[in-house]
C-alpha cells in the first residue's frame, strides 16, 4: 500500500510563511480609523454622502447653479463641434433670476451669503456686459463670422421669461441673442 501523503525532499528546504502579528494589528488600526473617518464624513454630509453625491441642497448652491448657466451663456463651453456658442438671452435670464433672488431674500440673508450674492451679481453684470459688447462689435465688423443659431434651437443656459433687471448693455434682440462663433 501507499502513503497518501507523498514526501518530497524539496519541501523541508522551502522557505516557511511568516506572518508579522505587529504588521496585523497595524492593518486593523488604520481600517478602523478609515471607518471611522467615513463615518464621520457621512454624519457631516448627511445621508447618503459620498464623493459621487450631488452637494447639500442649500442657498450657496442655488446660487452657483444659476451663476454657471448665466457664465455658459456667455460662451465658456464649446459644443461638440468646437464653436462658441453664446446665448446672451439665456445668459441674461439666469443672471435676472439671480436678481430676483436677492430681491426676494433681502434682509433674510446672512451678511457672508448676501456678499457672495452681491459680489456673483456684480461680475456676472461686467462679463455679460463685455460679452454683449464684443458680439455687437464682431457682428459690425464681419457679420459672416458669426451666424445665428437655427429658430428654436435651446442650450441648457436657455431659458423662459424675461425678468426686470437692467442689463449693463443694451438688452440683445431676441434675434441675435444666439450665436455660434466658428
């Protein structure tokens, strides 16, 4: 009969494992202060909290939302082509949102969100109006290096009615509102 357990001389000769029990307990420690740490991070953010979470839902927030679309409109994004698409109405309808926000919350504001409010309005109002003035001045100079989008056309800064606010410009025309700048 034969050995079920086959010996090998080479086997008493490799090397045996040694496990470092310091270098486990220090694994264990640094899991459980990243736990920790994500635990807190979680109670701070709220539920659902997490790199791939939308931000809290809270005043700063709606602000920069509509700050972002009004500085869309302006053409900081290119489409997919690569032109310059500027949409000065839907520009000029976020940055009259914001407008009426301030209006709206007027003396319901903290002092650090009514700065941050004030100061959006105020540079968001130079760029729209510089913006607004180079167009003008490029359609004087070469109408054909500008052309106008097709009726109907919508960017994600578009958007519905026109509110009160004045404009540092001269408020666009509905018709040369939307350009795309090759």
């Amino acid at each position: 009969m034969t050995d079920p357990t086959p010996t090998n001389p080479s086997d008493a000769s490799s090397p045996g494992i040694h496990v470092d029990s310091d270098w486990k307990a220090q694994a264990e420690a640094e899991r459980a202060r990243l736990a920790e740490k994500e635990a807190a991070a979680a109670a701070r953010g709220g539920p659902g909290a997490g790199a791939d979470q939308l931000p809290p839902a809270e005043f700063r927030s709606l602000v920069g939302l509509l700050a972002s679309q009004s500085v869309m409109g302006l053409g900081t994004m290119a489409d997919p082509q690569g032109r310059v698409v500027v949409d000065l109405e839907g520009s000029k309808f976020a940055l009259d949102l914001l407008q009426v926000l301030q209006d709206k919350t007027k003396g319901n504001l903290t002092p650090e969100e009514s700065g941050e409010l004030d100061e959006v309005l105020r540079e968001l109002r130079m760029r729209f109006g510089a913006i607004a003035r180079m167009v003008a001045e490029q359609m004087a100079r070469d109408p054909g290096s500008v052309r106008m989008a097709a009726p109907g056309a919508t960017s994600p800064a578009a958007a519905g009615a026109p509110a009160a606010m004045a404009a540092p410009a001269a408020k666009p025309s509905s018709a040369a509102s939307k350009l795309i700048i090759p």
